[in-house]
C-alpha cells in the first residue's frame, strides 16, 4: 500500500485541525503536513496528530514559495493538497506583495502554491481541495479587472469574491490538468464556529460568530471538519466528482451556488489574470 502524503493549509486550528484529526482516525497510515501560520498552534496540532509541520505566512509570497520548497525537500509527492487557509479582515489592507490581503491569503497565495506543486501533485494521487464558503453565493461577485478590491471594498464582500474565485479555481484547475492527472474540487464546509472573522468588527460577523447565537446559528468545528475530510480521504471519481462544487458533502444544483461558477468565459478571464498576479505561466 502506497503511504499518502496529504498537505493541509491552515492546519492548525478550526475545520482545518478537525479534518487532520479525522484524517488521522480514518487512515494512520497516510502522512499528514500541516501548514499553519502560528508556530506554536501548529507544532501542538501536529504533535496531536502524529504529522509533520511547516509554517508559512500567506500575506508575504515569498512565504509560499519558501513553502514550496520546504515541501519538495520532505517528499516526492504530495497526493492531496488541501487549500484551507484563509479568513475575513477588517479594513483594506495591502501587503508587501501589492495585493488587498483578503485576495492574497484566501486565493493568490494558494493559487501559486499550488502551481509550484503541480508535478509533485501528477506524481501522486493529484487531488487538490479548495475550501469555499456559502458567502460565494450570497454576496461574491468575481470582477477580473478589480480582483484586489482597488474601486469597491467591504471585509465580506471581499471574503465572498475569494471563496467565489476558489471555486473559479477548482474550475480552471479541472479543465487545464484533469487529463494529466489532477483532481481539483472545490466544496463549502458549512458555517462553522471557529475563530473565523477574528480581525473583522463589522456588526454582523461579531453578532454571528462571538455572541451565544453562534451555538444556534453555526455548525460544530468536528462537523465541519468531517465536510473537509470527506474530500481529502475519499476517492475521486468514486466519492465525488472531480471539476465540482460541493455545498457540504452533496452536490451543489445551480441554486446552491453562484451562477458566475457555470461560466466558462469568466474562469478561463480568471485565471490568466491570477496567472499573471501570481507570476506563473497561464
């Protein structure tokens, strides 16, 4: 039996350690690499589970790329890579790189890791997992001309537009390497009590995510965990269908997601722009 290699980003807290827990039960003998951006949350969850660890900031690009590199030096394949990190900001704020840090760290930074792991990725099982939100359909809007949020910017529109562009993702990422072995779907975990929002004071996020009605109104970490590591130990092709968007574990009808997802025209726009802000061959 062949030991799976599987890379979760934002590995160290929320549904992001849940799943690596779950991953850990269901199958001990895969090996598990969380990245997270906290050392000391992330040496203990990797400690917990039994995985290896790296630390990466997805503000600063060059933390990606060291990411990369630190990856290639620890395996020579990585058969699923699970594009989890992320979160919701406050005000706008640019980073070292030139680019709106809601863009940067939820989409631009997986976006590139992801391409500098594209041949490890073909030489194992090839699954790549972008997590996506229901703030997709409820409130993104993908503008290819103003992918940093330069002319319109509000903290959950800009998490919506992300999480939209992560299913964009999935989408362009299926039509350009399924055929040569890659496997990319893009799913929402639910919405799920986390620490989700921390450096986001706007009314309603407060209201939701740290007050008692997030008991009422939110979903258990383990169960939006076990949404992630549904797709990270199941078999594509034969759990879920690879190119897809998954509300949970089902599969997402029209109504369930962002009618900007069907739209091929958009992705193919989408990702040469990524491309050319993420410095990578389109």
């Amino acid at each position: 039996m062949v030991r799976r290699t599987i890379v979760i980003t934002g590995g160290s807290d929320g549904i992001g350690a849940e799943a690596a827990r779950q991953a850990a039960r269901a199958k001990p003998e895969d090996r598990l690499i969380l990245v997270g951006r906290s050392a000391e949350k992330t040496v203990a969850m990797a400690r917990e589970v039994g995985a290896d660890h790296l630390l990466a900031d997805f503000t600063k690009l060059g933390d990606v790329c060291q990411l990369a590199a630190d990856i290639r030096q620890s395996t020579d394949r990585v058969d699923v890579l699970a594009n989890n990190a992320g979160g919701v900001f406050g005000e706008r704020t640019v980073t070292e790189d030139g680019n709106e840090k809601t863009f940067q760290v939820n989409l631009l930074a997986p976006f590139l890791l992801t391409h500098l792991l594209l041949d490890l990725l073909q030489a194992g099982d090839g699954v790549v997992v972008n997590t996506s939100s229901a703030s997709a359909k409820i409130v993104g809007k993908v503008d290819v001309d103003d992918l940093n949020h330069e002319k319109i910017y509000a903290p959950m529109r800009a998490y919506g537009d992300a999480k939209l562009a992560n299913i964009l993702f999935a989408r362009g990422l299926h039509a350009r390497y399924h055929s040569q072995g890659i496997n990319a779907v893009a799913f929402d975990p639910g919405n799920v009590r986390t620490g989700f929002g921390a450096e986001n004071n706007d009314f309603l996020t407060r209201l939701l995510y740290r007050t008692p009605l997030s008991r009422l109104a939110l979903i258990s970490p383990e169960k939006g965990g076990a949404n992630l590591a549904f797709f990270l130990t199941g078999v594509p092709g034969v759990d879920w269908e690879p190119g897809r968007f998954y509300a949970q574990q089902k599969p997402a009808t029209q109504r369930q997601t962002n009618k900007q997802v069907g739209d091929d025209a958009l992705v193919n726009q989408f990702w040469h722009r990524t491309a050319q802000l993420a410095g990578v061959e389109s």
